[in-house]
C-alpha cells in the first residue's frame, strides 16, 4: 500500500478570499493556488482547500462536527503563545492530555475547530 505524503483538508467556507486571510495572517499558511470558486493555503506539508460556499450551513452550527484537523507540530507550546498574542479564539488552553499529546484547541472564524499539539514522551 502507498504511503501518505502529505493531508489535505477541504473545506466549505462562505468567502474564501477572508478565510484565506486567517490561515495566512493567523497561522503562518501562504496562498498556493486560487482556482475558480477556491482559495489553497498552504503551510509545510499541510494544505487547507477552501472552497467558496457562501449558502451552505455554517460550520459553526455544526457542534463537535466543526471539528476538521489535528495539526501536529514540533512545538505546541510557542504556536500558542504566537495565537494567543494574536488574538486567536482559543477554545482550550494548551495542556497535557492522557494520550500523551500537549495540546490546544482554536476556532476559525468560519465556525471551523483546530486541535494542535504535540507529542510527550510516553
């Protein structure tokens, strides 16, 4: 079976262009590739595939199913500092979980929730 080389998520989103802006100014992503209807932000080896839908339900109506990524990164601890300076929604603050993960959890603007964190040693 072929390895995974990379994730993608796809997302529906009402304006991509300001969407787009969050990944960018917020989370450190760059603009790839805006095809008709899309905006693709892209940050190491993880791309966010937004597509414009400006009359689906928002995902903020969606519960725990606005739920879309866990990023995991080399260290949790400055990427929410960095957030938080900025002035992210943070939904948890950073902690160790019984999985041996520390992580955070942030809101998008679009209703969408980001777990990120990093690994313990077990």
């Amino acid at each position: 079976m072929s390895p995974i080389l990379q994730n993608h998520y796809v997302l529906a989103v009402h304006d991509a262009r300001r969407s787009a802006a969050f990944y960018v100014e917020m989370l450190g992503f760059a603009i790839v590739s805006e095809p008709p209807g899309w905006v693709f932000v892209q940050k190491d080896n993880c791309m966010i595939m937004l597509g414009e839908c400006p009359d689906d339900l928002p995902a903020g109506e969606l519960g725990c199913h606005s739920y879309f990524a866990y990023l995991r990164v080399a260290d949790a601890d400055s990427y929410f500092q960095h957030l938080k300076s900025k002035g992210a929604d943070i939904l948890a603050e950073i902690a160790d979980k019984p999985w041996h993960m520390r992580e955070f959890a942030i809101r998008t603007p679009d209703g969408h929730r980001i777990m990120i964190g990093h690994s313990l040693p077990a």
